[in-house]
C-alpha cells in the first residue's frame, strides 16, 4: 500500500517478485507450491504463508478446521473476508489447506501400507506433478526420453525417506519412454489380505556412448526432481542437470574413454593412440565413482554436486576400476577367443585378424589353396563359408569397409553393417567370420576325435 504498511496482498518491504520466486523454488517443498499455484493463491501471499510453512504436512497442520484458517488469516496477516475480491483470496488459501491435509493423510497412509507390505510406495500424482512442474520451472520442458519413470522415483523416494540412499546401476534407471509394467506379483500380508503389487523390469546396460549419455541425463534429471522436493536436505543443494553433463564428459572424454596412450615405438608426444578401454570396464567405473559420491553425499550431509567433483580427481578409484582392470586383463590367448566389448580392445584385435585373413594370411592360404591364390590374383573375395563380399548395400549405399577392420568413429557416413553377400546385419564383417570360424573349429575338432 502506497504511503502505509504493506497490505496481505503486497510484497514485504525490501522483496520484490524475483526474490518471492526465488524463495519458493529454494526453500519450499515442490508439492506445496503446486497445491498453491492450483488454489490461485496469489503470490505475495504464497511468499508470506511459506516462511514458517514449507511442506504439505506442516501447511495441513495450520488450524483444524475452515474457520479457524480464516480466523489465522485475519490475526496473521489481516486479511478479512469484506468483499468479493477478498474472498476469493481467502477461498484460495482454505482450499489450499484441505488439500495439504487430504494431501497429506493419504501420503501417510500409503507410507505405512507401503512398509507393512515392504513394497515401495508408488509416487502419487501430486507429486509427480509438482516435481516436473518445478523442474521445467527452471530447466524447460522436458522429453519423456529423459524423464524418470514413476517407478524408478519411488524407488529413490522411498530410500530417501527410510534413509538408505545409494547409486543405483545403470539398467534400473529408467526413463519414462522406456518404462514398461512385466506384470502383477500378489502376496499376502499379516491380516490375510491378499495384495497385488506390479512388478518392473529392469533395463539393459548402455551398449554405446550415444546410449549411456541418455541414461545419465535421465539420472541427472532423478535427482534434480529429488532436489525439488527434498529442499532441505544438504545433499540436494545447488543440484542441477549441468552438474551431471561435466560428468559425463569427464567419463566421455579425453580422461577416461578418449584417453591417448603411447604409440609403440614411437617416437615423440605425437605418436599416440587411442586406449579405447574395454566398455565393461567403462561401466564398472563409471558406476563405482557415482556410487562412491552418492554415499559420501549422504553418510557425510554434503552436496552431491561436491562429491560427484571429487570423485572425478579420485586417483585410488581410478587405478583401481580403470588403470588397473585393463593393464592386468589377459592378452595370452588368441582374439578370437576373447568376448568382444564395443568400442574395446578385442574388436580392434578381431579387426586386425581379418586383415591379415582378407589379404590370404591363413594357413590354407599359405599352403597355396585355390582360394589363397584367387585372393592374391585379386578375384572377388569370399568370406570363410565361401559366400560372397560386397561393397555396397542392396539399396546401393557404400559399406564402411573400416567398421570391419580398425574400426571407424561414425564420421563416414557410410552404412555400418556386415559384407558378406545376403548378410547386411549391423555387425562387423569378422564377427560373421567369427561366427563360422568357431563353428567349423568345433566341426572340426569332432572329426579329429572321431
């Protein structure tokens, strides 16, 4: 009010809307605000009601019953109900507070049937609501790719609330394009009754770099929802999705998957090549720093924004689940043998042993076999079970012949896929080779015994 005190409606002195936001998105429960932002209650009075109120269940405790809220409104804030305008705002408020307290005994409700039962409680769809709701607040809209699933919310929630936060592996983090219900598991409680409870399927492993990229988008975004509920937890603050983008660009980039190592033999700092880690190895350790920092975040009450940085810097984790897995894994056998990881060191030796088979290096070849002669002579190639090698797609698109050999980064623009004739899977042509290559050796060893 111009010239007097602020009014109910007014801002208090020295707050201005930016600053009221501000407050609302730091320090009040995402679930409050939505009940607030759905009632119409304006927002100088969100900002007033939310300094001594910041969750549903302390809001649900502000009278007992209608009356009194609007008997606190009048002693509180001097907000009477004397015209129509005015009643609105009081109508608001007390809608408000019915829904904080319905809100609030069902949420209570199905926390004790949910740890009768030791079921995780679903997350209801206020909240659900409320956190995505406070997250694009901030952030934006958000795709449904990179969206946790409700199921895997609950899940966080619940460890959350019963106090065992932990890392979860890659193939429980879902999103909520991918979430899909395998069906219903019943079980019988203490009373006799008989519960019926969904069961979820896990997920798959990221297989590639593009893949793991959007499972921890989806993970960042988890815990950025987390974030909005829990506002009070240490281990929420100043959490955001660009904490974990530099994140995945520590484990993407030239510190960890595109690591430089030594050329043999060479002769100076330019002489280096790619390590190209094996990707389980990737994986293990990429899940034991983000679990390291999710427990350092918890046991220690600090921000996991600091733990995930210093996980990072982490030398003893390092060695232990990167430099050390690949410097000891085996090299003695033959590549062939060894199980190929993508992007990993086995491809790279499968592709080198067919080099040496496509230019006639097998021992068939170096005894002069009609074949070993028809590929020195440079007559059309064949694979190992005699069919035929193309350099084109049936669709007349050009073949990365490096895919098959030493493999390619994508920047070609040529299909990835087999050569051999009739083929075309996305496979490297040696794995099809491999394919054959183990079977006529178990054909063969049977004919040996016999």
């Amino acid at each position: 009010m111009a010239g007097g005190a602020p009014g109910p409606l007014d801002y208090p002195n020295g707050i201005d809307e930016a600053a009221a936001l501000r407050h609302l998105d730091v320090e009040v429960a995402s679930d409050l605000r939505h009940i607030f932002q759905e009632c119409g209650v304006p927002l100088p009075l969100q900002y007033r009601l939310s300094i001594n109120f910041r969750t549903v269940r302390r809001f649900a405790s502000y009278a007992d019953s209608r009356a009194e809220v609007r008997a606190a409104l009048r002693t509180d804030h001097t907000l009477d109900a004397t015209d129509q305008a005015s009643r609105a705002v009081v109508a608001s408020v007390v809608a408000a507070w019915e829904a904080s307290k319905e809100y609030a005994g069902k949420e209570a409700s199905l926390k004790a049937e949910a740890r009768v039962l030791g079921v995780v409680r679903p997350v209801t769809q206020t909240e659900k609501q409320a956190m995505r709701a406070a997250f694009e607040a901030v952030h934006g809209s958000i795709e449904e790719t990179y969206e946790p699933s409700e199921e895997y919310l609950s899940a966080k929630i619940e460890e959350v609330e019963s106090g065992e936060v932990s890392a979860s592996p890659l193939s429980e983090v879902i999103s909520k394009k991918r979430a899909k219900t395998q069906g219903i598991q019943t079980s019988v409680d203490t009373t006799g009754h008989v519960r019926i409870v969904r069961q979820k399927a896990k997920g798959n492993l990221p297989a590639h770099t593009e893949e793991l990229r959007t499972v921890l988008r989806v993970e960042a975004n988890m815990w950025t929802f987390l974030a909005s509920k829990y506002r009070n937890q240490a281990m929420f603050r100043g959490m955001t999705p660009a904490v974990w983008l530099d994140y995945v660009n520590y484990l993407l980039g030239d510190k960890v998957y595109l690591m430089q190592v030594p050329t043999p033999g060479g002769k100076g700092k330019g002489d280096q090549q790619p390590l190209r880690p094996p990707w389980q190895v990737l994986l293990t350790y990429e899940y034991e720093m983000r679990r390291e920092a999710v427990k350092k975040a918890f046991r220690e009450s600090r921000a996991l924004v600091d733990t995930l940085a210093e996980v990072q810097g982490n030398a003893q984790l390092k060695e232990q689940f990167f430099v050390s897995p690949i410097a000891l894994q085996g090299r003695s056998e033959p590549a062939w043998k060894r199980p190929w990881q993508p992007g990993g060191e086995s491809e790279a030796a499968w592709g080198k042993s067919w080099d040496k088979w496509q230019k006639g290096n097998r021992k068939g070849d170096r005894k002069g076999s009609k074949k070993g002669k028809e590929a020195k002579s440079g007559k059309k190639g064949k694979d190992r079970k005699g069919g035929d090698l193309v350099t084109r797609t049936p669709d007349n698109r050009l073949i990365c012949f490096a895919y098959s050999g030493a493999g390619c980064d994508g920047s070609c623009g040529m299909v990835h896929c087999c050569q051999v004739r009739g083929c075309g899977k996305p496979h490297p042509t040696w794995q099809h080779w491999m394919e054959h290559h183990g079977a006529s050796r178990a054909t063969d060893g049977a004919g040996a015994k016999s």
